[in-house]
C-alpha cells in the first residue's frame, strides 16, 4: 500500500520516461532479441515499459518464460565496471496467491569457457528496502545511483556472487521482492527466485540449460526468498535440478523477529518489512490501516520510498507493537497471525541438501526461530541438513565468515559430491576456521583484484 504522495510521484515519473524505456513485450515463442545496455539505466519506477508489460501479456505467458531482455553493463558500487557478460530479463512469475505478475533478474556469465551445461547459482541479496530503486538489477548497474540513495547491501553481497563467477559458474539474481517491493514477502520471493531460475536456464547465451546443476544462496533479507524457493521446489518447480541450498542469518519466523527488535535499534529495519508485507497482504494492510497509531501511518508514508540504509537509520528504537491499537497481543489478531502464518518457514522439507547457518548472538533475526526451524525439517528422516551456530559474531559478521564455508559446501554439491546423510548441528567458535574457507576468500579477492586490472573474472 503505496502513500498518495509516492502513487502521484510514480504515476508522473511514468508519464516523464515512459518514451526512453526500452520496449520488448510480447509472448513469443522465441527467445526475446536482446536490445543494447542503457548509457545511463533507470530505475523501474522511471522504466516501466521492462519493469512492467502489459498485463495481458504477462497472463499469457508461462511462469519463468523471458517476456524481454537487454544487455547491462555490472558495476562495483555503480562505479567499477565488472568485466562479465551481463543481460537482465523481465519474466512472468506468480505473487503468494498464484496470480501473474512481472519479474525481472539479472544473468551473469563469466568469461572462460566451461563445461556444458555450466553451473548456476541463483544469489538472493538482501535487498531489505521497499522502493524499485533499491532492486538489484538496477543497484548492480554501472552509473546507477542506488548506493548513494541508500542501497547499499545489495552491491556489497554483490562480493559472493562475485565468488561464484571466479568459479566460472553462472549466475542469476532475481529482484525477489517483485514489481511492488514487498520486502519479506517469502511466499512470493521464493516463486519469483524459481521462475527466474526457469529463465536462465532457458537462456541460451547464458550457457546454463535445463538440466544444469542450480544452487541457491541467500544471506538475512536473501535467505526469506532462499528458503521459500526451498520449500516450494518440488510443488512449484520441480523440473529444475537444484542440486543445494545455503541460507545463513535465516528470516525463518517474522513474529519473533518483530518482537525482539520492538523498542531495539534494529526496529527501523523491521519496520520496513512491516512495510513491505502490506503489499502482499491485503487484510493485512487495512488491518494495519485502520490500527496504526499517528507516529505509525506517518512513518509509513516517510519511509514507503527509502532503501534499507535509510529505512535502518530513520526512527530506530521504535515501539513497534506498541503503535498498533489492540486489546491484546496485535500479533494474535487474526489478519496478522494469518499473514505471520503464510511467511513462516517450515511447512514443507526442501527435497535439495540444505546448508544453514547463523549467529549465535543475532541481533536482528533471532537464533532460537532457526533452530525451531531445522528441528522441524530434521524430523524427516530424509533430511540431508547440516547447521552452524557462530559464536564469534552477530548478524552481519555471520555472513562474512560463513558466506565462504557456504560456497565451498555449494562447489561440492554443484560438482556432483554428494551431501552428508542426516542432519549434523555443531557450534563453532567462528566459521572463519572452517577448512579452506580462508584459502577460497583469499582466492575470491585475488580474482577480484586481477579483475581491477584487466583480468575478466571467472577467466581461469
């Protein structure tokens, strides 16, 4: 639910720009001819002509079939060009309720050959913010200003894609939060990350074809859609060989997250997600409509169009239960525990080997929904799951020196080892001690260091 100010702000921006988007729509038996990179890219509210085919188009078209594609040119920061070829597609996916909607993610081929069919990584970043400035595949652009708006955990993860090009794997990164930014939505993050699989792997210049070896990687905002795609793969989209699934720091319960981080300093984060779910759950957004407090629907309109840099450091220490009028815990009212219901992981057991991690000392998604979590998949006798307690970080320390150890257990699955039986907890001092996690980022660094200075990546 968009404030009146940022619909008339949308609704203009679309009118001023909607002559320089580029156009490729239509449902087409072939694949889309890709149209050249944008000098200066825009943003998906002043692009809608790719962010947002026409409906009928959309609904005429199969999940995960490419509707358009162009050519972008990836960047460090917006700065630093990132020597790899690179298109975006817009797709057809579906939102919570199986209703199509457009989808957009980024494909990312390193140079140097590689067997056939090359292995794929989808990266889920933690996009975290609730504006289509702050999406991926315009953050990861060359000349785009998504870091100086305020995005600037999407082009710092950025590095574990990178680590997975130097491997010579593909990669795909989907804008999972969909056309409306609905940040935390996991239902529909983790439809949008399996249609945007289903289109790179139908891609032909991408290299990756139907039966490559896929993995998913996810890290905090990145592990929503990780772990959704997860659990949805074998109803949803089963045809894709999803060999492993890593996700660290996970959004397993958002009811417990949003009652540790009430009155916290991580409660302007977590508002943002309050935010986005609006925008999935309509009995939620007019629950909260007519519940929320002056201070609440104010914020709401303030921070509608921020990114997650912005969204963290507005207003933190936030009463944020406090704001909603109830006779009781809002967190029982029925549009609420419905909408808590419907995002929380564990109603199903991933059929792929699952790789999970997190910080013992999380201070923003807490630890004790995880091990709820892998209990509950663990009761499955089929279950292939191994799970690490870092003790010697918080949250975002956790993916810095787990994100490696996660990599390195993806190479072997995405190489045909086959994953540990059962299901293995261990606690670990740091992940940092991991076997050879330390020689894989020196190896990451290095390839990116090379690349500085002519040496395409993921060229060896």
């Amino acid at each position: 639910m968009r404030s009146p100010f940022v619909q008339r702000w949308l609704a203009l921006a679309t009118g001023l720009f909607a002559a320089a988007t580029v156009l490729a729509a239509g449902p087409a038996a072939a694949e889309p001819s890709a149209a050249p990179p944008p000098v200066i890219p825009l943003p998906p509210e002043w692009d809608p002509g790719f962010y947002l085919p026409p409906a009928d188009v959309v609904a005429a078209t199969a999940p995960g079939a490419i509707i358009a594609v162009r050519q972008v040119r990836i960047a460090d920061f917006g700065v630093l060009p990132v020597d790899v070829d690179a298109w975006q597609v817009s797709y057809r996916s579906n939102d919570s309720r199986d209703e199509a909607i457009p989808a957009v993610a980024t494909l990312i081929k390193p140079r140097g050959q590689a067997p056939s069919p090359r292995k794929l990584l989808s990266v889920q970043l933690a996009e975290d913010s609730t504006a289509g400035y702050c999406a991926p595949s315009y953050a990861l652009q060359h000349l785009s200003a998504a870091a100086v708006a305020g995005q600037i955990v999407v082009p710092a993860e950025f590095l574990f894609a990178q680590a997975a090009l130097a491997q010579g794997w593909a990669v795909v990164v989907p804008d999972h939060q969909g056309p409306n930014s609905a940040y935390a939505a996991g239902p529909l993050a983790g439809r949008i990350t399996l249609d945007g699989i289903r289109a790179a792997t139908s891609f032909a210049p991408l290299e990756a074809g139907p039966t490559a070896p896929v993995g998913l990687y996810g890290y905090s905002g990145g592990s929503i859609a990780t772990g959704h795609a997860a659990e949805l793969h074998s109803s949803y989209a089963p045809e894709l060989n999803i060999v492993g699934a890593a996700e660290g720091g996970v959004g397993a319960d958002l009811g417990p997250a949003l009652t540790m981080a009430s009155n916290q300093a991580t409660s302007g984060l977590v508002f943002a997600a309050v935010l986005g779910l609006t925008r999935e759950y309509p009995d939620f957004a007019a629950y909260l409509d007519q519940r929320l407090d002056p201070l609440g629907k104010g914020l709401f309109a303030i921070k509608s169009p921020l990114c997650v840099q912005y969204q963290s450091a507005l207003l933190p220490f936030l009463n944020l239960t406090g704001m909603i009028g109830s006779d009781g815990n809002p967190l029982d009212d029925p549009p609420v525990a419905a909408m808590l219901d419907d995002t929380r992981m564990g109603k199903s057991v991933p059929d792929m080997p699952l790789f999970i991690w997190h910080s013992a000392w999380d201070e923003i998604l807490p630890l004790a929904a995880t091990d709820t979590l892998v209990d509950t998949y663990c009761r499955d006798p089929g279950t292939s799951l191994t799970y690490t307690r870092d003790h010697a970080s918080e949250h975002i320390v956790a993916e810095l020196v787990g994100g490696p150890a996660a990599l390195i257990w993806l190479r072997d699955r995405l190489d045909g080892i086959p994953a540990p039986t059962g299901c293995i907890t261990s606690d670990a001092g740091t992940m940092a001690a991991t076997p050879g996690a330390l020689d894989f980022l020196g190896d990451t660094l290095a390839a990116k260091f090379a690349s500085l200075f002519g040496t395409p990546l993921g060229s060896r």
